[in-house]
C-alpha cells in the first residue's frame, strides 16, 4: 500500500507498530477484524480505522484522480481484480507457509520481526519475544493449510507462479500492459516477503524468476511514471504469458475458494479437497467465502458483450469453474 500511494502520489503519513495500539492512541474504534494495514482517514465525524487493501484502494480511487490503478475497460478490470483477489487469498499461503514451515525460515523471522517492532529490545525480552512469536505462528500453520501433505503443492504452486510472473515480465513490466495495476500491487506485496524477507522463497525465486525479484525492486516506488491510457494493453492483445498466471489462479485457487465457499455454506469450521492432486484440508474462513461472492458480482455484472471477452481469456485456465451466472 505504500507502493500504491508513492505512485499514485497521494500525501501520507505512516506509523510502523501494532494497529490495535495505533487505534487506542487515536481513540479510534477498532475495525473487525484489525490487521495491517490500517489506514486512517478524516471523516465528518473524526478518523475511522479502515483494513483491507481491496476497499482502500477502491477509496482511494474515488478521493483522488489521476494516476488510476483501476483500468477504465471492464472487462480488463475484471482481470485484474482477479489478480488482485489471488494475491491476497492464495499467495498469502506462500508467504506464511515459507515463514512459518522451514526451520531456517521460522528462525529468521523469529529473530527478526520483534526486532522490526523495538529495534533497542533487550537480549532476554528478545529471546522471550521470539520464542513466543515462532510458538504461536508455528501452531497456526494449519489454519492456512500448511503442513506436512500440503507443503510439496504450496512449493510446486509457487515455483510455476513465479515460472508464469518470469515469463510475462519477459513480455511487458506490469501484469495488464505499461501501467501498474491493482493486482501487480496486491503480487508486489507478498513478494516483498517472499523475495525479500524470508530465506527459502528468496533463494527460490533468484533460481526461478530473476526478473520477478528486479520487478519488485522497481515496484517500490513508480512515483515517476507518467501513465497513459494506452498503457492499458486490450484484452485481446495481452501476450499468451498472461494465461500463464491465470492458469496457476484457476489450478489451485478456484478450488480453494469453491471447497471453501461450501464449508461455510454447510457450516463446517473446516474444509478438505483435492488440491493439482494432493489432499488439502485447512480451517474454514467465511471471508473468503465473500471474495468468491463478490467475484462472482462483478462478473454478473460486466455486460454481454464484455463478459464474453472474459470468457474467451479464461477458458481452460479452471477460473471459470468459480463463476457462474447463477
């Protein structure tokens, strides 16, 4: 999100820390669930604590012109809005299964990110911190079904990912065009994790996807960009490397979201499928269930002739599997 407001030039101040704690100092009330970020923005009747990148960028479109990361096409916005709901949903299983599964990994960020919340943290709190932050995100691995069955499906995923993201950048800087999407902002920030931060996923990606690791370098900041329309490639003339990451999107997320959408449908607190021929089993989340929704709403709502043009770049790729007209 900071990436998002460098290039879309929109004054911000930032506040590294918890946002719980950010919320009482303000006196602000606690958005459900809280998680980062939080933004805070002026309303009539005082700040109010937003999450979810999703919305805020929504937002933040409609607070300032200019510099959109929404492209004015529906249809190719429909595609990057799925871009956008992958990232957030699924690549989050990378980032968390590679922090929290390998040891190397896990002692890293156990080391490191109490140390990202109070730099000048004594030796034995620091000890105590890590030991408790390694304990407890360890023990969550399940919720996004991470474990030993599942490790070899989340690895294979994220190496044909990066296979896609090498060789579409191959093709053109950004995922829709000339011009930074919502959806490579929403990619940008898990591989910020991913390329930079955890051990594992970074030696993985220099192995695979050499220029998905320069890419996010240069997504950090494209305050210097100067978008024009026709930096928007139409949909019929995206090169096929975009079917390429479209394809990973319909192999392992669509039957996630539709395994998942049925749980809480059934009201059960868990879930198991078959995920690129593998069991998968991991907790319920009915927030996801209304991602899969709201999917589907956009695609009702494209109009005939746009949604034809959408099906034509999805057909065979398993995303159609998780909309329907009905």
């Amino acid at each position: 999100m900071v990436a998002l407001l460098r290039y879309r030039r929109v004054p911000y101040a930032i506040t590294w820390g918890q946002p719980e704690q950010a919320c009482e100092a303000l006196g602000v009330d606690k958005p459900k669930p809280i998680f980062m970020p939080t933004f805070f923005f002026e309303e009539e009747d005082g700040l109010k604590a937003e999450c979810d990148s999703t919305p805020i960028i929504r937002r933040l479109e409609s607070m300032y012109s200019g510099r959109s990361v929404l492209p004015e096409d529906p249809a190719l916005a429909f595609i990057d809005y799925l871009i956008e709901d992958f990232s957030d949903e699924w690549c989050t299983k990378y980032m968390f299964h590679y922090r929290w599964y390998p040891e190397l990994d896990a002692d890293n960020a156990g080391t490191m990110l109490p140390l990202g919340l109070e730099i000048s943290m004594p030796g034995e709190m620091h000890k105590q911190f890590k030991d408790y932050v390694s304990e407890r995100q360890i023990n969550r691995l399940y919720v996004v079904g991470s474990n030993d069955a599942t490790a070899p499906v989340i690895d294979a995923s994220y190496r044909r990912f990066l296979a896609a993201m090498e060789a579409h950048l191959e093709q053109q800087k950004f995922m829709l065009g000339h011009r930074p999407g919502a959806g490579d902002f929403g990619l940008y920030g898990q591989l910020t994790q991913l390329v930079g931060f955890d051990p594992t996923p970074r030696a993985i990606a220099h192995e695979v996807s050499p220029r998905a690791v320069a890419w996010v370098d240069q997504m950090a900041d494209q305050g210097g960009i100067e978008p024009q329309s026709e930096d928007w490639l139409p949909l019929d003339s995206q090169p096929e490397t975009l079917r390429g990451l479209l394809t990973e999107i319909g192999r392992v997320y669509a039957p996630a979201q539709l395994a998942n959408a049925r749980a809480v449908q059934a009201g059960e607190k868990t879930w198991e499928s078959e995920i690129d021929g593998a069991p998968w089993a991991q907790q319920t989340f009915p927030y996801q269930a209304k991602c899969l929704m709201w999917t589907n709403e956009r695609y009702r709502a494209l109009s005939d002739s746009d949604r034809a043009r959408v099906d034509n770049l999805l057909d065979g790729t398993g995303i159609e599997t998780m909309l329907s007209l009905a």
